[in-house]
C-alpha cells in the first residue's frame, strides 16, 4: 500500500522552467551521460495533446512522468518515468502512473505503452503486478550502446500493454492488491535478477549472461504464444500464460 507523502502534489508541469527543471532532474535520476528529453521538445508536445507531469513537495519535483500521443488517438505512448534517489519508497511510481490513467481516460484514450528493461525487478513489479499491464514484444538491443545507469549491456525492451478500462486494472485502481497466479499446468516462468544495478557495477560478465539468458526465455514463450500476464516480486518471476 502506498504511504502517505504529506503535501505531495500530483500535477501536469507548467511552463519552461519547470519543463528544463525536468531535464535536471531526468540527469540526476538517469546519470548525466544518458541524455534527457529536452524542455523545448516536452512543450511542443504538451502543446500537441502530451502528457508532461510530476510529484512535488514544498516545490521539490520528486517524480517525473512523460507521455505522447500515437498514429491512434486511443493510445498514448509514455516515455519516461522517473523517480529521485532519495525519494524512492514512497510509491510515487505507482501514483504517477494512477495520475496517468485518469489523465489519458478523460482525453478518450484507453490504451497506454511504453517500454522498459526486462531486468529491472523494481519496474516489473510496478508495471506488471501493481498496475496490471502485460507484454508480449521484446526488442533487442533496442536504444542501442546507452551511458549512464544503463551502461555495459545491451538495451533490450520489453513493451508493456496498459489497457486502462480492463477489469482488472480498474480493480487495482482502487486498492484491490495483484491476484495470485491462477492454477495452470500450461504457466511458464521466468527468473530475473533481484539487482540489475549491483551486477552492473560488481559482475558485469554475469549481468550479460543473464541478459542474454532473459532475452531467450521469453523470446522463445512469446513465439509459442505466451504473454507476460504476472510478475511475483518475491521469487523475482514472470508469469506467462497463453493467450
């Protein structure tokens, strides 16, 4: 459950110099060799119908979220999702997301995307179990060599699939906790690392293997028609089902 943050604000950002401080705050989340999206890019495309938001206390931004419009008007892509080092803990991925939702269902727009690291438990767990979404696309190497907190392995991506009036989704909307894996002798499984960032920075020969090893599994249930439909924090697992 989501703590409470006294005086937390969840709001579209207003103007260009909230925008360039998102670009400050994207380099201390991000390292300052992983370049950020540029304040006058995120104001056109806010202009243009995007979504460009953030959490802040006492007119500290501690979270950062940025979405875009698509070829189809009831999708939007969201590209970046951020929060500070010293604010983790607090849920504010989950909130910005929940902002998110409700943001995009007031446009007309029922469907949202966007990529991340099949590594990274952290965002499989927010993304997967606590927001519902699914996958089912995986690239390779998909924003090429990267520096910053990325470096050192290839950039493969899955895409999660947010549908925003599922049931199940609106059921954890509002407060209903992840439903356990139903029963099914046909569910494949598959382990990730518990600490992406400690294999980068101690074993890095390892953080590769697993990569590669991650990259096979679910390349392989997704040709056969699985989809990640779960994910257990705990035991650090996907769970795919047929579709």
């Amino acid at each position: 459950m989501n703590m409470q943050v006294p005086g937390l604000v969840l709001r579209e950002l207003n103007g260009v110099a909230e925008l360039k401080q998102a670009e400050t705050f994207q380099k201390e989340v991000w390292g300052k060799d992983d370049p950020p999206d540029n304040s006058d890019i995120m104001l056109a495309i806010q202009h243009e119908g995007g979504l460009v938001a953030g959490a802040f206390r006492d007119g500290r931004m501690l979270g950062f979220l940025f979405g875009f419009p698509t070829a189809r008007p009831h999708v939007q892509h969201s590209h970046r999702l951020a929060v500070h080092q010293d604010s983790r803990g607090l849920g504010l991925g989950a909130r910005l997301k929940w902002f998110q939702r409700d943001w995009c269902l007031a446009c007309g727009i029922t469907l949202v995307r966007w990529t991340y690291d099949p590594l990274r438990r952290i965002n499989a767990a927010l993304n997967i179990a606590r927001l519902g979404a699914t996958a089912g696309t995986y690239h390779e190497s998909y924003y090429g060599p990267m520096e910053g907190i990325n470096a050192g392995i290839p950039s493969d991506r899955l895409v999660a699939d947010w549908d925003l009036s599922a049931p199940h989704v609106d059921a954890l909307a509002h407060g209903a906790e992840p439903a356990p894996p139903a029963s099914d002798d046909d569910l494949v499984t598959v382990e990730i690392p518990k600490d992406l960032d400690k294999l980068l920075s101690t074993d890095l020969d390892t953080a590769l293997s697993e990569r590669l090893r991650v990259r096979e599994a679910l390349t392989s249930a997704f040709a056969q028609g699985y989809r990640i439909t779960g994910f257990e924090s705990g035991t650090s697992r996907y769970l795919l089902s047929r579709q």
